[in-house]
C-alpha cells in the first residue's frame, strides 16, 4: 500500500465534489492524493479545476468507442499508469462495467443526493421533490454493476422545507456532500491501514 492512498476521481460535471476532496486532502483531512481524473465530457468545468491543480487528465468520448468494454480498458490503461488505488465517483454519470468492477472490487465508492436505496438515477433531488418526502439526504456506496444499487457506506439526512425548490434543496445538499465525502473515503482508508497492521 502506498503511504498515501492514490485516488482517481470519475466526474462528468461541475466538480464540486472534487474540489471539496482536494481541499480535504490540502487541508489535511484526508490522508490521499488525486492522480487523475477521468472524465467523459470535454466541456465540462471539472477538467479545469483538475488543471488548475495540476492533475492529470484522462478525457474520453464514449461515441469514440465501439463499446464499454472498449472505453473502459482505455480507462484502466491509464489507471495503472498513475497506480490509482481507489475510484471515486464524484457525478460520473455511467454505470461502471465488469472491466473496472472486477479489478477494483470494492474500492469503488459513489456519492449519490438521495437517501437511497429512495430515489436512484438522474435528478434525485427532483424525484424527492415531486413525491412530497419531508426528509432526504446524502449516500455514500460502493459501486456495483446496479444503477446506484451498492452497499451503503454512510449517509447523511436534511429536512425538506416547506419553501425549498430545486436549487436550495441542491445547495443545502452538495453542502452536505462536500462534507461527508471526504470524512466517508478518510474512514475508509484508516479502516483498510488498520486492517493490514493486523494482518
Ligand atoms: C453530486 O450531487 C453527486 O451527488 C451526484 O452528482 C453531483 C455532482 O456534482 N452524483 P459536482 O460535479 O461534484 O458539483
């Protein structure tokens, strides 16, 4: 295991979240570093905050590739490049396929905006919404081959208020996320050192 945990982070948007880990790790919170991030969508914001930081970038076109398979042993190529140990799936917006499930088995961990297994999918803030639910929150799971169907890891719970719409129910959780994603990826790397001075 390397002294510091090596992170590949998958975004496809604005990257928030990335930035709330790469200030957990400046800030000391968080006892890893990002080597890359693999995005699929060229336009995205989250490729200049990587840039800005110097970190690596691997941009993908899915349309480029005849299928998954072939996009994601793009993906794993250059993972083994940079020695990522982790897969953090910060607003990757695709289900991740046996290529990298099965190298990286159970060290694939997603951020979701809902309390899940309520809510899977796109725009889980809206289906909260619309079903009138008085609570949602924050989940934190390892990936599996499911749409958001993993093992949940931890999770964090917001009251909706009366005059919440879309954009403050987003704010009050992406505040949520950017906390207790750092806090959940830390538990889990002193989980795995304590484990191997055990074994
Ligand atoms: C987050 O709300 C996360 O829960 C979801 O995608 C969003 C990504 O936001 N999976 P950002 O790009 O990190 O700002």
């Amino acid at each position: 295991m390397h002294e510091k945990q090596r992170l590949a982070v998958f975004a496809s948007g604005t990257g928030s979240n990335f930035v709330a880990i790469a200030d957990a790790i400046d800030q000391g919170r968080l006892d890893a570093e990002i080597v890359l991030l693999v995005c699929d969508n060229s336009e995205a914001k989250v490729i200049g905050k990587a840039r800005d930081r110097q970190i690596p970038v691997f941009v993908f076109q899915a349309k480029n590739y005849p299928s998954k398979v072939d996009y994601e042993r793009d993906i794993l190529q250059e993972l083994n490049h940079c020695q990522a140990e982790w897969l953090i799936l910060a607003g990757y917006m695709r289900l991740v396929g046996d290529t990298l499930l099965d190298p990286f088995e159970g060290r694939i961990v997603n951020i979701h905006p809902s309390l899940l297994p309520a809510f899977p999918g796109k725009d889980a803030i809206g289906q909260a919404l619309s079903a009138g639910v008085k609570v949602t929150g924050v989940t934190v799971h390892f990936v599996d081959e499911g749409m958001d169907t993993g093992t949940i890891i931890d999770q964090e719970v917001i009251r909706i208020q009366p005059e919440d719409d879309q954009d403050t129910l987003q704010a009050n959780i992406q505040e949520i996320e950017h906390r207790l994603f750092p806090k959940t990826i830390q538990a889990l790397i002193q989980t795995e050192k304590r484990e191997e001075i055990k074994s």
